[in-house]
C-alpha cells in the first residue's frame, strides 16, 4: 500500500470512528466513494481474463478478497434495505421536481426543508420511484419494498407506520456481526 493511501484510510477511519453520526453530505460522500473504492482493487480485471498483477495471482490475496466482498455484500444489503425504508418512511415520491434533479446533480442544501409536490405528485408511491430513480424492474422494486417491511416498518394507504413484520428477523438484521441475508 501506498504510504499516502495508507494514511489517507487511516485518516478516514479515524474521522468515522470519532463521529459515528455522520451528517447528510458526509454519508453521502462515504456512499459514493464505496463503487470507486470497489473499482479500484482490480480496475483491470475483465470477467475471463487472467490476473495482472502478482498479488492477484496469491491464493492468500484471493480468499482474503473473497471474505471482504462478502463482508461488504452484506453491508450493502444492509444500507440497501435501509434506503429503501427510508425512501418510503420519508415520502420521497412527493419531492418535487427540482429537488429530485437537486438530488441527481448531487447539489442537495440539506440547511431547508424539502419542497413537496402540492398537487399529484412525480411518482405514485414509492415503488415507482425505486424503479424510475435506480432503473430497476417493478417487481425488484416492490421486493425491496417488502423486504424493508420485513425488518424495518410498515405502511398503511394513509402513511400510518406500523412495526416490522417480523421482528425476530428485524433483531438480527440490525446485529451487525451477523450477515445481512
């Protein structure tokens, strides 16, 4: 590793670790930094084609690999389901127009409350969105949906929040040292 990469995660570390509520625009920030990070440990592998480089042809370098990505799968399941709540819990298909191109742009001011449509909103609901904003099919969105009911909470037609629906399965969900699935 790179002394100044090295020092840049210890860096980075050290500031979540010392603030473990991270602000909107800090989350953010992590969040789109993870894919480049991803990107980054074998920016020239190609589905078929032999490793490059000597540590990707050690064994030990391979299964060490294989349980971080799963580690981070699970992770990503996690934030998944989590965004997926919070994107029903929040009403996110009532935003208005520009404050979705806000949010596309990247250039959200997290400092005001967010405009909502008064009138028939962008998206029925919130497994419209889903499909729309991420380019998914429906039925992967209204999965999602009823995978975030199964341990975070529930809607009613009128926004009434109920518990989860299963919530021994919502206990070991949010238990961190166990995987997400």
């Amino acid at each position: 590793m790179s002394d100044s990469i090295g020092r840049a995660i210890a860096s980075l570390t050290y500031a979540i670790q010392d603030n473990p509520v991270l602000t909107a625009e800090d989350a953010l920030q992590i969040a789109t930094l993870i894919p480049t990070l991803h990107q980054s440990i074998a920016p020239d592998s190609v589905a078929g084609s032999d490793p490059q480089s000597a540590a990707q042809q050690d064994p030990r370098f391979a299964i060490a690999l294989a349980s971080s990505a799963e580690a981070a799968a699970h992770e990503a399941l996690r934030t998944q389901t989590l965004a997926t709540h919070l994107v029903e819990s929040t009403a996110a298909h009532t935003l208005t127009s520009d404050e979705l191109e806000a949010v596309r742009s990247g250039t959200i001011d997290f400092t005001r409350e967010a405009h909502r449509s008064g009138q028939r909103p962008g998206f029925r609901n919130s497994t419209d969105l889903l499909a729309s904003w991420l380019r998914l099919e429906n039925f992967e969105a209204k999965r999602r949906i009823a995978s975030a009911h199964h341990v975070f909470a529930q809607f009613d037609y009128q926004h009434q929040q109920f518990p989860a629906q299963f919530p021994l399965m919502a206990q070991r969900f949010q238990d961190a040292s166990r995987p997400a699935r």
